[in-house]
C-alpha cells in the first residue's frame, strides 16, 4: 500500500520526496563526510537486549519525573531550528503535539515562532539557547522565557561556530525569504545575509560567542532564574565540570552529527559519562533515536530520558500537529512494547543488565 506509515523510517522517506532537495538538505545533513550522522544510528546494533520474562508486565508505567515537571513518557522534542520550513504551522505545532503527549518541547533560539509565540502551547517548553556575541540580545531572550512560562534553558556548546555542512554549501541554501527568525525581531539576526556559500555562516559569526567557558553558566542560570542543561556534551569530565559550575543537567549529543564529523556516536558515552558524574545527576541523550529499543537502550545505560530531532520534521511535514503527534504516537507505542518485552513494568526496571555490547 503506497504511504503506508508503520515506522518513522516510512516518514523520513515520505519527506524526502516532497521537499526541495535543499531544504531537505538542511534538514537531513550531517557535518562533512557525514560520518558521526551515520554512527549515531548504526551503533544502536551493536547493543542486544537481553530480556526479563515472566515479571508480571500487564501494567506499564512510562512516566517520569525531570526537574519537578511530572512527563507521561521520557520523549523530549529536541530544539530544531527553522521549523516552518517543514510545515507552515512551524515550532507552534510541533509545541502542540508534545503537549497532548505530555512531552516537553524544547524552542531553538533560531526559531522562526518567537518565545511569545510558542508560549502556552505546551505546559513543558524549554529554551535552547545560542548565546549571541551581543549579550544584550541573549540577556533579553533569556529573560523573557521565565515570564512566558518555559521551565528550562538548554544552553547548546558544541557550536562555537558552525560545522560545516557541505550539503548546504552545494545547494546554497538559504531560508526562503518569506521566513524570518521571530526571536531576532528587528536585529541584524533576522534574516540570513545571502551573500556567501550556504548564507548560515555569516550569520551563525554573529550569533556564536567562540570566548564563551563553563564560568558562563552561572551568569545564565541568574538572568534566566531557570535551571539549565548543557547542551552537546560528549565527555565525562566535561560533563562533571557541567555540574561543578552549577548546572542542572547535562544533554549527551553531537547536534546529530552536524556540527565535528568523526565526533564519537552518543549512546557508546552514556554509561561512561553516568559512572562519572554519579547516579543523581540529570542526563539526557539525543542523536539517532528512532525506535523503542534505542530508548529502552539509552535508559538502560543510564539515561534519564531522550530527545528526538529530525523526527519532528518528517511528521510536521507530514501532517503538521497531527504528523508530530503520529511521531510520538509510534514512538511511545514501540516503548511501551519494548517494555513489555522486556520485562519492566516502569523506567526504574530498566536496568544495566538488559543491554549487552556486541
Ligand atoms: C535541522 C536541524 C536543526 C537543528 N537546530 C538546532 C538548534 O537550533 N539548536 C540546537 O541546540 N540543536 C539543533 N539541532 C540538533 C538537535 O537538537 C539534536 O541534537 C539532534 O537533531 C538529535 O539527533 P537526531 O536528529 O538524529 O534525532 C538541530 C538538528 C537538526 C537536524
């Protein structure tokens, strides 16, 4: 049956027949060779399961408590930049699928709905923050997340500046004209200057602060008075100077491989950067995620909960809020089997032992 959707593999495909192949560029690219992209989803077969059976598995609790929001399920959407590009309802959409599932929705600081706009759409929203070299911007967008509800700032790190995509680079993309970036409102940020190769770089010189260390972190979590996760973290003792400077969770991620090629696969730093940092501290992981087994496994090595991020586009673009909603509806429902299957009844029972390295 043609467009027969049992998968999110099935919307990818879909998505990739009906937007430009730039825009689809931009989505789907991964930094140079591509090769951290690849390894993201790839090293999600090099962990078996080991399953518990005969554990009484007639009730299945996916709930979970992450810096005082009670969630239906450990699926967090990813911050994601320039949503509209996949579906005219943009960031407000996929905001509104989340809440129906009762995941939070992380806004991206190169959003084209602004903060005020995506505000109230969803009881979790977190801001991902790219601190701009302009401090009275960040300072700005940052104080009015607190007013308009978000409960969290994700402060992205692994973009000093930006990792080439040579995708981009071919197809000179640029957001179309009619976009605009609604958090940049009347800045020299708005819209992305064309003149040069993909017409990002220009723009992401202006906008990532390269002087940027972790004293920094403090200064955030005072002018938002939010908590604040890390965002792009790949090694344990980075990930204890994280916590050591105040943080209040840490994402393990490599952009999904768009910003160092060869930058390790996340799931292989999930059980070293746990080990580290202790059994407290919050962790979430992202990069590649597409199936129940891969959160089962992301848990089981010591994940709290995990984000998803081109998933969001192929089900916008499939269906605006309802395509998101699909997304999340696959997800959880392969989770939940993955669970059964496996013998645990809630997230505490997802143990270490489940998951065996090839
Ligand atoms: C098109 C696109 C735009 C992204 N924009 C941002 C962004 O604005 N800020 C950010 O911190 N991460 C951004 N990311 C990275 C995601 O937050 C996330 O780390 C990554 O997509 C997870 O991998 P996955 O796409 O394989 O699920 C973006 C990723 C994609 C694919």
């Amino acid at each position: 049956m043609p467009n027969q959707i049992i998968n999110l593999f099935d919307l990818e495909n879909l998505f990739n027949k009906k937007l430009p192949p730039d825009i689809a560029g931009y989505y789907n690219s991964g930094a140079r060779d591509e090769i951290t992209l690849k390894k993201n989803r790839e090293v999600f077969h090099e962990y078996e399961l080991l399953p518990k059976l005969l554990r009484d598995v007639s009730r299945i609790d996916t709930s979970t408590n992450l810096l005082n929001c009670l969630l239906k399920n450990p699926i967090i959407l990813a911050p994601v930049a320039m949503q509209q590009m996949a579906h005219q309802d943009g960031e407000i959409a996929s905001a509104k699928a989340a809440h129906i599932y009762g995941s939070p929705m992380t806004l991206s600081t190169s959003s084209n709905y602004s903060i005020e706009e995506v505000a109230h759409h969803n009881e979790n929203l977190f801001f991902q923050l790219y601190f701009a070299k302009d401090r009275t911007i960040t300072e700005r967008m940052l104080k009015k997340t607190k007013k308009y509800g978000f409960k969290a700032i994700i402060f992205t790190v692994d973009a000093p500046q930006l990792g080439t995509r040579e995708r981009d680079e071919r197809n000179k993309f640029k957001m179309p004209d009619h976009l605009s970036l609604g958090n940049f409102k009347g800045t020299i940020l708005e819209k992305f200057d064309n003149r040069d190769g993909s017409s990002m770089n220009m723009h992401n010189e202006l906008l990532f602060d390269k002087s940027l260390t972790f004293e920094i972190i403090p200064w955030i979590k005072e002018v938002s008075e939010l908590p604040v996760l890390v965002k792009g973290i790949l090694r344990p003792d980075d990930a204890l100077l994280c916590f050591k400077h105040g943080a209040d969770g840490i994402i393990i991620s490599n952009h999904g491989g768009r910003q160092l090629d060869t930058a390790t696969p996340t799931l292989k730093q999930i059980e070293p950067i746990r080990k580290e940092v202790g059994k407290e501290k919050l962790l979430i992981v992202d990069g590649g995620i597409r199936r129940g087994t891969d959160i089962l496994k992301c848990i089981a090595l010591g994940a709290n909960a995990v984000q998803i991020g081109r998933p969001i586009l192929w089900g916008l673009n499939y269906g605006g809020e309802a395509g998101v909603g699909l997304v999340l509806d696959i997800l959880l429902k392969e989770f939940i089997e993955t669970m059964i299957l496996t013998g645990c009844r809630n997230l505490s029972e997802i143990t270490r032992d489940l998951v065996r390295k090839i």
